[in-house]
C-alpha cells in the first residue's frame, strides 16, 4: 500500500508555476529520492507532503488522509508519524542540543524527566554525537548540525522521514557521514524515507528509486542504476553534471 | 493601473485577514488549552521586568514635565494647588498607559517580530510544526498573555512614579502647598479614571503583542524581510495604539460616566 500518494499537485507562487501536475507514489519502507536542478521545486514538494504548503490544485494522500482538506491543527496529528530534517538543520537556536531533540517529549510531558534524558542520549549516540547535550547549535559545525536535527526528526519514533538536501554545504567526508548515518537510519529502524537532494552520491547510495522533477513535473522516474545508466539526454546530464551547451552558450 | 490599483487594495485587506485569522487562533489556543507556565514566567519577565527601568524613567519625566507646564498655567489664576490633580488623572486615564505602551512597544514588540521573523526565515517555525508543535501555542500565546498582564501593571508603575516625581517638582522645586495639593488629587481623582488607564492598557497590551507577533510570523525572506518586520511591528502597534485611544477614551468615558 503507497504510504504517500501524490495526485495532479499543482502549486503556483505569483506568476510561476512551480509544481505543474505532479504524481507519484511511495510504498511503505522503500528509500525514495527527488533530484531535480536548483530551483525546481523540490523542497516546495517536499514540503507539501507534510502539510507545512498546501496545493493549489490537486490532493496529497498520506496514509488514506488527505492533507489538501485539512487545517493546520488536524494537520498536527498527522505529522506525528513524519521526522523532517531541514537544508539548514533549522535547530531552535535558544535552546541546547538536549532540548532540541527532546523537544517533543518535553511539551508532551508524557515521560519523567530522566527518561526523556535516556531517549535524548540514545538517539544522539544514534547520529553520533553522544556527550554534546548541553552544547548551543551556535557551538556546533554543520555536519553535526544536520546529525542533531536528524535526531531531533527520530526521536519520537516517526514512520516516515523527509530530508531536505542533507549533504548541500558540506564538504565531501562530511557528506559522507551523513549519507552513511541514512542509509543506516533507513536499515535498522526501517523508516520510509524521501531525501530530496541533487548529490548523486547520496541518491547512489541511500535510496532504492529516484524522481526526476524538471519543469514542474516528474520527467523520469526509476532505480539509480538505471538513471546511471539513462541516455536521455536530460537524465543524462544532470546525473553526470553536464551544462547544457545552450546554457553555456548564452 | 488596473492591477496596481487592485493590488494596492488587496494588500492590506489581505494582512488584515490574516491579523484576524492569527487573532482567532490565539483565541481558539486559549480556550483550549492552558499555556505552559515556564513559557509565560520566562515572557513575564523579559516584557514586564526588564522593562521596568523604561517605563520607570517614562513615568517620571512625563509626570514632572506635566507637573512643570500646569503649575506655570494655573499660577496665572491663583489655581496652583488643583496641578497634581491634573497630572493625577491625565496619567491615570491618558498619558500613562498611552506612553507606557508606546515604551513597551517600541522595546519588546520590536524584539517580539525581530525574534519570530528570524524564526520564521531560518524555517525554525516550519520545524515546531513538523514537531505536531502549532506556532501559535508556543510562540505567540505565551507572549500575548504576558504581554496583556504585564502592560496594566507596567502603567500603574508609570502612574506612581509619575505622581511621586511630580509631588517632588511641585512641592520642593515650584513651592506648591503639600496638603491642599495631595487633598485635591485625591478629590478630583476618580476610581473610574484609574479603571479606564488600566483597561486601556490591557487592551494596548494585546494590540502590542498581536501585532508584533504577526508581523514577525509573516515577515518576508533574508536580513531585509527581518529588519523591515521589526521596524513595521513597531510603526503599526504605535499607530494603532493612538488610535484606539480615542475610540477608547469616547467609549469608556461615556460608558463610566454617562452620556453627559
């Protein structure tokens, strides 16, 4: 059964058309990504599958629930089963790492105190970054950054999580870590994931099926093997970072 | 000119809207559900606390100045005892919540709006929402309610020491007599006119607060968007606070008083 359904998705900002009839799937427990050029729309996509945009035109189905239909408080409950990491990890910057990640936890006031504390270090040795509870994120690269909002997103145990560019603006080790630190994430706790991302060692490496989304639209959808291996010529270039050579021209 | 007339109209009628939706969804957060108490201690004391030493110096000099300006007209008719009677009500029900509001909105509203713009383009906002967290319960109610206990009890400060720093210009330096001074405050002064101050700044309270949250919720993207938010927040709050002093100085005098 698809745990996201995205049907006819159109979203315009002034005069540009931005999404232009999207539609796709994504099964429950497979590792998705959404490439696309800068600027294409991809985060604006993303977003609109947690409910953080809603569409012009068109329906975003997550688990049977439509989110077009809902408010932002009935959309609440639904982002109970999403984790999302941002492009620029978006950490609350007056708070610590701790409460950063054990943020929901402490306004649901569920758990006692030393136990939030147990999941706010477990999660943390998760991601690495064992020890660094009482640091600020001003005090932190941005590698490790990416690595607390990533456990911020886990710590509640969500069934699907979306990463807005998790590599962009880090430098290649780094990136590495963090493509490792997903695909394991995907592994043991069988998560659903979506990565929206033009790295295409990261869609090599941490996801099972790619979505090309050029001009509004998905152009080309399949494994990453097959995308390497595209000779469209679109695909083509983009997977092997080639400028068109009427851009270059101009 | 067509478009640009259109959209000249349908931009303020726009952020009017959306000032009314966020106005309803405070209401909708407040009754139901309560805030967390640290949230509101925390608000309560950088709007109210901190900014004592403001409002404290506000108070005085407006309350000295009055004093100066009415003793130098009503010595002119013999009247120089009935002076802290007047500053007693225009601080009461005019000068002190008017002024005490225009302090605080200029020092936490536009600390409110440059805090939640930053939030806003640094997609902070967009994370509490994917943390099941609504903005409006975390963020805005927290501050509007601290915002709306502190105002009253930041005016009644600025009223008190107002009075004190004009009994103090009025007695020591223009040489008012003590006792008929103090008699005639406390004769003229009405209980309504300190009840209309406070009702007052209870309202400017929850105008400060609403409007600075707005507009730092929807400021628009980068340092700009940021810098022009807090500048805005701090313009209509004021304005709007001048404004709804009229209405509301007509409304409640007529109201506590009677139409005559």
């Amino acid at each position: 059964m698809a745990w996201i359904e995205v049907q006819n998705l159109r979203k315009r900002f002034g005069a540009q058309a931005v999404l232009d009839g999207v539609n796709f799937r994504v099964e429950s427990g497979e590792a998705l990504a959404i490439i696309g050029r800068s600027g294409c729309g991809k985060s604006v996509l993303l977003k609109h599958l947690i409910g953080l945009l809603q569409p012009d035109t068109g329906s975003v189905q997550v688990d049977g629930e439509n989110l077009a239909r809902m408010n932002e408080r009935a959309l609440l409950q639904v982002r109970r089963k999403f984790g999302m990491l941002f492009q620029s990890a978006a950490l609350f910057d007056s708070l610590s790492v701790a409460e950063n990640v054990g943020f929901v936890l402490l306004r649901e006031r569920k758990l006692s105190p030393p136990e939030i504390a147990h999941r706010v270090a477990e999660v943390l040795e998760l991601v690495e970054l064992g020890g660094t509870e009482g640091q600020m994120p001003a005090e932190l690269s941005g590698g490790m950054k990416k690595r607390v909002g990533l456990a911020r997103a886990l710590i509640y145990r969500p069934q699907i999580v979306l990463y807005d560019e998790p590599t962009t603006g880090l430098d290649p080790v780094v990136s590495d870590s963090i493509d490792q630190l997903i695909a394991r994430v995907c592994a043991q706790l069988k998560v659903t994931s979506v990565v929206v991302t033009h790295d295409m060692r990261t869609v090599r490496r941490v996801t099972q099926r790619v979505l090309l989304l050029h001009q509004g639209r998905i152009y080309a959808s399949g494994t990453p093997v097959e995308f390497f291996a595209s000779a469209d010529p679109l695909v083509n270039r983009f997977v092997h970072g080639i400028a068109d050579p009427k851009e270059v021209a101009l | 000119m067509k478009a640009e007339t259109k959209s000249w109209l349908r931009h303020p009628l726009e952020g009017l809207g959306r000032y009314a939706l966020l106005c309803m969804e405070i209401l909708r957060s407040l009754l139901g559900q309560r805030p967390r108490l640290p949230d509101l201690v925390y608000q309560l004391y950088f709007i109210g606390v901190k900014s004592q030493s403001v409002v404290l110096v506000t108070g005085a000099f407006t309350g000295m100045v009055l004093c100066a300006q009415t003793f130098f007209q009503f010595h002119k008719v013999a009247m120089d005892t009935a002076t802290l009677a007047v500053v007693s009500v225009s601080l009461g029900s005019e000068l002190g919540p008017v002024l005490t509001s225009l302090m605080v909105a200029g020092r936490v509203g536009a600390a409110m709006a440059a805090e939640l713009g930053t939030m806003r383009v640094t997609e902070q906002i967009d994370a509490l929402r994917t943390l099941a967290t609504h903005p409006v319960d975390y963020l805005v109610v927290p501050r509007v309610l601290a915002t709306v206990i502190a105002l009253p009890l930041l005016t009644a400060e600025a009223i008190c020491i107002g009075i004190l720093a004009a009994y103090v210009v009025g007695v020591f330096l223009l040489g008012i007599d003590p006792a008929y001074s103090w008699h005639n405050m406390l004769r003229y002064t009405d209980w309504r006119d300190i009840l209309i101050g406070f009702m007052k700044a209870t309202i400017f309270g929850a105008v400060v607060a609403t409007v600075s949250c707005y507009k730092g919720m929807n400021c628009r993207q980068g340092a700009e968007g940021v810098g022009r938010a807090t500048t805005e927040a701090m313009v209509y709050a004021s304005i709007t606070i001048l404004m709804s002093n009229f209405f509301l100085t007509m409304f409640l005098n007529r109201l506590f008083y009677g139409l005559d």
